[in-house]
C-alpha cells in the first residue's frame, strides 16, 4: 500500500509531494517494476517542466537502485540530452548552482552505475561532443558498462587525436584526466591497442607526449 501511495505522489502537481516521494522510495529501498517505471516517467515529465529538484531526486533514487533500474535508462538518456540553463532557472548563483551536480553529469553517472549496455551510443555522443568534464564522466561510464572495442576505441582515438584537444592537453588537468581515463578504457577493451595509442603520440608536443605516455604505464602497473 505503501509503495502504491508513494508512486501516487511522484505524478501529483506538487513539487515538493514529488521530491519527497522519489527520496523516501531510496530510503526505504523500494526497487520493484512498478517503482522503476513510475521514476521514469516521472523523470521525463520533471525534464520537461524544467523542475530540476525533481530531476536531481529521481536520478539520485534510479542510482540507488542499480542494476534492478535498467529499464530507466531511456529516461536517463533523455537527461543526458536535455539542454538546460538550470543556474538561472533554479538558483540566485553561479556558487549556489556549483554545490549542485548538472542533470547531464547526473544522469551519465546513473547510466554506468546501473550497467545500461543501449547507452553505449549515447555515451560515445557525449565524448565527442561535451566539455571536458562530461567526456570523463562518459568515459568512466562506458568502463562500467563494458562496450565492444569496435565501438569506442575508434572514438576515443579520434578525440585524442583532435588537433583543438592537443592544443589543451598540457595545460589543463582536465583533459589530462581524460586521457588517463581514456587510455585505461581502450587498454580494458583493446589489449593490444597500444600500437594505435602510440602513433598519437607523433601529432603532440614533448610535454602531452609524456602525459600519454605516463598514463600508459600506470595503466599496465594498476
């Protein structure tokens, strides 16, 4: 009865009947059907009303399930694509909006803790196309989930070999992180890849070159 009264209330008008409901569901750790199939509907009404507090609770809930909430993943997906300014919308700072993760990156996290494998493309859309943090976040995905080597490899050799991503490398952590976790990956996924890793490392300057080359052997030490 309970979980029905819960599911009731994620599809109320009230915001905050919505919030509560979707963090009383983690707690008491409800993980059935029924409960995953009301998150997820009512993740894609949340994303289009822009009601970012129940985006932000529902992502947190289908997290905490797991596995048990791959047929969320559809949802997820339509989070990972939303195009939202959620700083504006929501808080009266940038410092307020930064104590907050981004739906996308939220959503991205979800998407490996749960093994969702039709995310694969997604996930590889995100790498090619998102901000450095987002790349990674992708990335560390993706190794959660597991993709054929066919799949990835050929993308994240293709970002790596970008010229306007070279031109960063060296000089921001952030892409430096990138590529350790992208090495990591390819290796995972393609053993005998290093070949192809290293004919990189001919476009790029001294300083990237021992970046790469760095994360290669503590990628064959971890």
């Amino acid at each position: 009865m309970l979980e029905e009264n819960l599911i009731w209330l994620l599809n109320t008008k009230d915001k905050n009947n919505r919030v509560q409901s979707a963090k009383k569901i983690q707690k008491m750790g409800l993980s059935s059907e029924r409960v995953v199939v009301a998150l997820s509907k009512a993740l894609e009404k949340a994303l289009d009303k822009q009601d970012f507090e129940t985006v932000e609770a529902v992502i947190k809930t289908i997290r905490s399930i797991g596995s048990n909430a791959k047929t969320a993943a559809p949802a997820l997906i339509k989070a990972l694509q939303a195009n939202m300014n959620w700083s504006k919308q929501v808080f009266n700072s940038p410092r307020a909006y930064s104590k907050h993760v981004a739906p996308k990156a939220q959503a991205i996290e979800t998407l490996g803790e749960i093994g969702s494998e039709i995310a694969a493309i997604q996930l590889i859309e995100a790498i090619r196309n998102e901000s450095g943090s987002i790349k990674i976040l992708a990335v560390n995905a993706l190794e959660k989930i597991g993709p054929k080597a066919e799949i990835v490899t050929p993308v994240l050799l293709s970002v790596m070999n970008n010229k306007d991503f070279l031109s960063k490398l060296s000089n921001a952590s952030i892409y430096n992180t990138f590529v350790r976790s992208a090495i990591s990956l390819i290796q995972k996924v393609s053993p005998n890849s290093e070949n192809e890793i290293v004919n990189v490392l001919e476009k790029v300057n001294a300083k990237a070159k021992n970046i790469i080359l760095k994360s290669i052997q503590e990628t064959k030490n971890s």
